[in-house]
C-alpha cells in the first residue's frame, strides 16, 4: 500500500514560490530578480535559464515524489533521488517527533523509525495511523513511543 507524505500548509508555500520563481522568469524570458553571483562565464541567460528550470525540477520532484509503500514486508521510501528501503522485520521502535532536520518528509508532522542496531528515519506519512497499524501488522513486537496515539 503506498502512503504519501503529509505536507504541511508553510511548506507547500515555500516550496511553490520557489518551484514558481525557478520556472516562471526563463519561460516568461524575464531577467530573474537579485543578483546572481556565478563566475563571469556562467552569468549567460542559457545557463541561468537551465540552473532555475533544473532548481524548480528538482523541487518539484521531491514535491511529487515522496511518500512511502509497504509491500513485501518492506518499507519503500522515495523522496526526489533518495531511496530506502527497510525490512519491517528490523523496525524496533516508532516515535513521535517533529525534529526539523533533513527527512525524506514534507511535513513536521513526523514519526522516526528505529531499525537495524542504530539506523533512524524520519518519515511523515498522511495516514499515520493506518502506516503504523500496518507495520505493527507485519512486526507485532514494534515498541510504541506513549506519545503515539493510535487505536
């Protein structure tokens, strides 16, 4: 079953406004706002017209392509380029959190996955309940964080 991220209201207006600033101006052949400051040879409206399309792809792509299935006794993470995959067999603890460093999540909205001996993921499904109650399906003997509240 595949379960996208959770995207929080603050996050979907950063990243749009930066997906719309990237792309707009090198479409609309409108000079970008500020200054760049790139070396002489990359100031060319070519190149500033492919590192904003290629910026606002990417952001897109992570926009677009996050979220999480859980198929064969597997948790497959896509986000943007970053791939993982845990065995639910090796998932110790799940913990609430909102810790606001890198994860392949769009919200900080967030459960962190304890796996493996010290190996931690982030992750903010939009069906949390459901995400979890699926993986306690497969590995009964997952420790609930008491800040967890499912039922």
């Amino acid at each position: 079953m595949y379960f996208p991220s959770k995207k929080d209201l603050w996050l979907t207006v950063i990243i749009w406004t930066i997906i719309l600033v990237c792309i707009i101006p090198p479409i609309l052949h409108i000079d970008p706002i500020g200054v760049f400051m790139l070396p002489t040879i990359l100031d060319k409206e070519p190149i500033k017209s492919i590192l904003m399309v290629g910026c606002g792809l990417f952001l897109s792509w992570l926009w677009f392509g996050t979220g999480y299935k859980i198929q064969d006794s597997k948790i497959r993470i896509k986000s943007g380029p970053y791939r993982k995959t845990i065995n639910i067999k090796e998932i110790r603890k799940i913990r609430q959190t909102k810790n606001p460093f890198t994860a392949p999540a769009l919200s900080m909205d967030r459960i962190e996955i304890y796996f493996g001996q010290f190996e931690m993921v982030a992750l903010s499904p939009k069906n949390k309940k459901e995400f979890i109650h699926l993986l306690l399906k497969e590995n009964p003997h997952i420790q609930l964080d008491p800040s967890l509240i499912i039922d």
